[in-house]
C-alpha cells in the first residue's frame, strides 16, 4: 500500500514506448490508485501530474525550517562523533571494531548527506 492508497511503480518501457530515459534505460512511472485501477497500469504520468499531485506549501521554502533542519543535522553529527570516538575504541577485537568504524561511517554520511541537500535546496 502506498501513501494515501496511492501506489508507486517505476517499470521498463517496452521498446517503442514513451518513457523517461535514466542512465540510458527507458523507465516509466505510474501512479495507481487502490486495486480497483490497477487497469489503468498503460497510462504514462508527466511531470506536470506528478507536480499538482504534491499540495502546494511543499514547494514554498522556508528559512526557519531548513535552519531547524540544520541545527538538528549537526547536533546529530556532533553526537554519533562524540559516541563513535568514545566507545569504538574499547571494541577489543579488531574485526568488530573495524566493523562498527564502518558502521559509524555510513551512518554520518547519511547525516552529512542531509546537511548538504539542506545547504543546496
């Protein structure tokens, strides 16, 4: 089920078939709405559909809210830091240790990840 009994999903065109071009592969996305319309899987959904389909305050920016984004991003790197160089270290088997270095490595790229797409947006 998806959001709002609305369902995603992203097939590869036939050949021959209108579609958007990702990295060289046709890929169309469709937007279905309950199993009752699971009829209408041919019809192609634009850019302009899928826009009008998101309510409108979503695209307004907001400096208040990308700043509290920010904040709590930051915070959040500056903990899973402070956690990671304090507690890592007493691993006692290296494997593990070098185990959980990556684990805090992937987790802080994806806090940095946030930060950066709220720097750019």
């Amino acid at each position: 089920m998806g959001i709002n009994g609305y369902q995603l999903y992203l097939t590869p065109n036939r050949v021959g078939e209108a579609g958007s071009t990702y990295f060289g592969s046709n890929v169309q996305l469709k937007i279905l709405k309950h199993e009752q319309e699971l009829q209408t899987i041919g019809k192609l959904v634009g850019i302009k559909e899928l826009r009008n389909a998101i309510p409108k305050h979503c695209f307004k920016p907001s400096i208040r809210n990308s700043l509290l984004w920010i904040c709590h991003d930051i915070i959040l790197a500056i903990t899973l830091a402070s956690l990671a160089y304090r507690f890592i270290p007493q691993v006692e088997t290296p494997i593990l240790r070098y185990a959980t270095w990556a684990a805090y490595g992937w987790l802080e790229g994806l806090v940095f990840t946030g930060i950066w797409v709220c720097q750019v947006l």
